[in-house]
C-alpha cells in the first residue's frame, strides 16, 4: 500500500490521504480521503461512508513510523462525511 499525504486546504489541521495498491506491479486507486490532525494525540482521522460502508479511518504518528486502523461502523450514516 502507497500513501500519499498533504495540506487539503491552507488550515495545517486537514490533510488529503490517497491510498493505492499495488498489484501484479501496478498501481490500483483505494481511496481518497481527508483527514483531521489532532496534535494533542499525533493521530490522522478520517469517518467516510462509501457506498454500503460507514467506516473510521485513524493513523497514529510515532516519529517517522505511521500505524493505522481502520473500522467499519453500524450503519451508513456519516455526521461529518
């Protein structure tokens, strides 16, 4: 998986996620995605709804190494999609 991420907007909280994926050596579109910084946590968020799929995007930011999650929610409505 390749990430891509940078500033969405001029506010330095928001930023723009692409995710592709690589397969047989090429590259297959995942998503693209805005997600809210919270300093306080180091953490990239993002709740999205696609299709039948309300889900939660985090990445927690630990020094130059990134883990995420990501968890499909009940249902398909989105407060801040």
């Amino acid at each position: 998986m390749l990430f891509r991420t940078k500033l969405a907007t001029t506010r330095c909280d928001l930023f723009r996620n692409t995710a592709t994926n690589l397969q047989r050596g090429r590259r297959v579109p995942m998503y693209k995605l805005n997600f809210q910084y919270n300093e306080a946590r180091r953490t990239l968020s993002c709740e999205f709804a696609q299709g039948h799929t309300h889900g939660l995007w985090e990445y927690r930011i630990m020094g130059d190494t990134i883990e995420g999650t990501g968890i499909v929610l009940p249902d398909t409505s989105c407060a801040s999609c």
